[in-house]
C-alpha cells in the first residue's frame, strides 16, 4: 500500500492538475442534462478550433436535400435550412419561423406529401412550410410528446412521425395527430444495452427528473471540492508569507478551516455516488466502452428502461418500402418489417452494417436497393438478400463482429438532388461525389462566419475530451479513460487519507498533567 506522505502528494497534486477539467466536467454535464431549456443558447463556430469550423460542407453541415419544384432544392442538417438552384450557383438560409438557437435548427429530415405539403422536424419541433410566405409554421402542439424527434416519413397524404418512443401520424389537413402504440417485436425481452444502462446511470436519467437532478448537485459538489482543494492546497503557505509579513491571517485562517471542513465532509458523505458517477463515465469513452457497447442486460425495474412501451427511446427512422408494401423502422436494436401500424414488427434477418453511433442515411435507391450510410460508411443494401455493397469500392461490405467501434467514412448525409452523380457528405472530409470528375461547390463564405454551434453540442465535445484535440492530438480519445482513473484515485485516496488521520488521533496518546 502507498505510504500516507506519498498519497497525500498524489491526492494533492492529481487533483491540482485535473481540477481545471474536472470543473468543466461538471460544467458541461449538468447542462448536458437540460438540452431543451438551453437550446436556444449557440456560440460562434470562428471561437472554436478550426476542427470544429465548416469546409466543404463537413461536420453534418448536411444531411439530406429535397427538391421541391424543378428549380428549387432545399438542404437541410445541422447547419440549418437553405434554399439552392440545381446547380448550386445560388444559395440562401430558408429558416424563417424556425426556432432561435443552433440546436433549435438542427434539421433531421424535411418530407414532401402527395398533397403538395412541405414539412420539416428540428430537435425538438416539428413544422409545416408556408411556400406563400416562406416561412415555416409550428406545429409541435399538436404532438403530445416533449421528446426529442428522430425522423418524419410521408406516404401519399399520410405523414408520419418518429419522436424517440413513440409514432404519431396525421393525414391532410394535417390538424390532428394520432399517437400510435406499437406492438412489442418477436422474441422482445425488456433489455437495455449495457451502454445505454451506464449513459443512464451517468447522467440519472436512469431514475427520470429526481436521478437528473442528484447528478446535477453531484456536478456541484464536484466543484466544491475542487475549488476547496485549491484552497487546502496554497492557503498554508500563503498564511505562513502573510504570517512572517506581520499581515491579518484571520480571515484566510478561516477560510482554510471551513475549506477543511466542506472538503472532507462532502467528500465522504458523497464518495459512494462520485465513485459510481466517476466509474460509468469512464465506461462511457474507450477503451472501457469496447466492453458494454454490444452486451445487453435486464433492464433496472423502477428504472425508466423497465418501461412498458417496448420501444422506449428506441426508435430512430422509418421508410415506407413501395415495392413490398411495407414499413421499414430503423431501432437502436436493428432493422424491424411490419405491414402495418398494427402489425407486429419482425427483426430482419440481415441488416446493412451500421456505425454504433446509429443510420445517418437511409433512402431508396434507383436500383431498387436502399442507401444506408452511418459513421461506419455509405452502403448500397438488397433488403430482400440482405447483402450489402459498398458505394464507394462496389464490394461486397464485411460486417464487424466485435471489437471496437469503427469511424471510418463517416457519413453524416447524402443526396441525389445535384449535377449527375450521388453526393455523400462525410463529417469529416465533407462533401464526397461517389463518381469522379465531379466537384461539389464550396460553402459560401457568407454561411461559413455566420455559422454557430449549440451550446450543448460544445459541452458534449467538453464532456468527452474532444475539445482538448487541438492540444492533445489523438490521444484526445483516451483523455476520459485518464482522468477516470485519476478521479477514482482522487477521491478513494482522499478517504484514506482523512481515515488515516482520524485513527491517529484516536490513538494518540493523551499526554499527563
């Protein structure tokens, strides 16, 4: 066992060196934890590092395009709402009536119905294009969730829409939405992925609005006991400077003893549940995120996963397949066929691969087959085979069965809209036609410095560490795994040390009179 001098010295110095990013851990985890309320709340794109800037239609800057009249398409994704030409000579924002805040106008899809009706879902709304005015019309009262919505699906005159649990369909006029009560799949279980039980657990969403907010005091505690360390840390030495200078020491003699006393109270009463708090964090980031990724478990009764609605905080995309008449929902347990909305829905047999992050892309091709694209790459699928093929190389695609997760072509939109040729859009590199001799214009400079992120998209990238890249390079990825294992060491070493200091003076020795 370390000897008390030599973990005094690490307790002292880890937690000196690591409190500037456990304090924006804390930070960015509590307003992780309140998306809606602090959607409208967006900083300049130009104060990030230049990762983080648009070039080439990068970072989900796109999504998806429709063409809504021979000489007007509208692109859509993270970047908002534009209006273009077909060859995209001329190019304008198209978010009137949208929401303030970049989080607010981050488009997941914008449909076209057979009546002639435009509409389009942001993270939270859902909204219907007024083509006289330009202007889009709110008409998220009229869906009775205030979860966040996945996707939008038109067939016909009917549309369709996707909130993370739950389906509402509407027909025209559009003025009344139906919520739709899914059947359970074949074969269902109530399981979770073990990394959506930790993410959970993280953040207390795992026991609903209380769990959130307990975690939110543990973010502040987390803070106290960072700044109380400062203080424990360079207030002696500052007393004794102050001391030998005939200077008053009272004040900050007591605010070294209240530090003291928050510091080890706080930190003992709440050890178990910074320890649980700092542990599934850690397993939230590789490599300790290889080992849950995949595995599922029984799902926590009392717990929000032991709901009664089989597909809760599942559901992601749904298409309508033409040919076979059928719907086709995309989960974040997989791929589902059903006839109907009172059907039950059929896992498929064969899936296209799929980045862990989940589809990014899923649309009906000319072929017949279906592009599906994710950060794990841009596929060509025959839903009736199952076999995939790459779109890029036209090979047959390997599916990966284990190990870590892959990025690579990271595909955050697509569209068959522009010039002659398919245009994937990775969030790295941006804009990528899939036949050569084509260049994809640039970004507009215009919308280049006007472009904003959300704040809750920047303490994401805080929370994670990817923030930290410009500095720390790859090793960026590896940064929650580090200051994981730091901040167990931290707070286990800091009850040691008070225990160790509490048995010392139990067996002191009371000297004679």
């Amino acid at each position: 066992m370390m000897k008390g001098k030599k973990m005094r010295k690490w307790h002292k110095w880890g937690g000196l060196i690591f409190s500037f990013f456990f304090v924006m851990f804390a930070i960015s985890g509590i307003f992780l934890n309140h998306r809606k309320t602090i959607a409208e709340f967006e900083i300049s794109r130009s104060l990030l590092p230049s990762s983080y800037q648009y070039k080439n239609w990068n970072n989900s800057a796109i999504k998806g395009t429709l063409k809504i009249s021979p000489d007007s398409i509208l692109m859509f994704g993270g970047a908002g709402i534009f209006i273009s030409d077909p060859a995209l000579t001329e190019l304008h924002p198209y978010g009137k009536g949208l929401k303030n805040g970049a989080d607010n106008q981050l488009i997941g899809n914008v449909v076209k119905t057979a009546t002639g009706a435009v509409f389009s879902i942001s993270t939270f709304d859902l909204y219907r294009l007024d083509q006289a005015e330009n202007c889009w019309n709110n008409l998220s009262s009229l869906i009775d969730t205030d979860e966040r919505l996945s996707d939008l699906q038109a067939k016909g005159d009917t549309l369709v829409v996707l909130s993370r649990s739950h389906i509402f369909i509407a027909t025209a006029p559009y003025s009344k939405f139906y919520k739709v009560d899914l059947k359970a799949p074949f074969g269902y279980k109530k399981e979770a992925t073990l990394f959506r039980t930790m993410w959970t657990l993280h953040s207390g969403e795992l026991f609903g609005l209380p769990g959130k907010l307990f975690v939110d005091f543990l973010g502040l505690v987390s803070i106290v006991l960072c700044l109380t360390g400062v203080v424990i840390a360079f207030f002696p030495k500052l007393i004794k400077r102050r001391k030998k200078k005939q200077e008053e020491t009272k004040s900050f003699v007591q605010i070294l003893k209240k530090s003291f006393l928050l510091h080890n109270k706080l930190g003992v009463s709440l050890l178990v549940f910074l320890i649980i708090l700092v542990l599934s964090g850690t397993f939230l980031r590789p490599p300790l995120l290889i080992a849950i990724i995949r595995n599922k478990v029984a799902t926590l009764p009392g717990s929000i996963l032991h709901s009664n609605n089989p597909w809760f905080d599942k559901l992601r995309c749904i298409r309508y397949d033409e040919s076979a008449k059928e719907w086709i929902l995309y989960s974040s347990d997989g791929f589902y066929k059903f006839g109907d909305f009172h059907a039950q829905p059929k896992k498929l047999r064969f899936s296209p691969p799929v980045s862990v992050m989940g589809v990014t892309v899923f649309e009906k091709h000319e072929s017949g087959m279906w592009i599906v694209g994710s950060f794990g790459g841009l596929f060509y699928w025959n839903k009736e085979t199952g076999k995939s093929m790459d779109a890029y190389t036209l090979r047959a695609a390997t599916i990966q069965r284990g190990g870590p997760p892959t990025f690579t072509n990271a595909v955050s939109g697509y569209s068959e809209d522009f010039f002659d040729t398919p245009i994937a859009f990775d969030y790295n590199t941006g804009a990528r036609p899939l036949k050569t001799g084509y260049d994809f214009p640039e970004m507009p400079e215009s919308i280049i410095k006007s472009s904003k992120m959300s704040l809750w998209h920047l303490c994401l990238e805080i929370h994670v560490g990817r923030i930290y890249s410009p500095i720390i390079g790859t090793f960026s990825d590896l940064f929650v795994f580090i200051a994981g294992l730091f901040g167990l060491f931290i707070l286990i070493s800091g009850y040691i040390i008070l225990k160790r200091r509490e048995q010392k003076r139990k067996t002191k020795p009371i000297p004679e009179k």
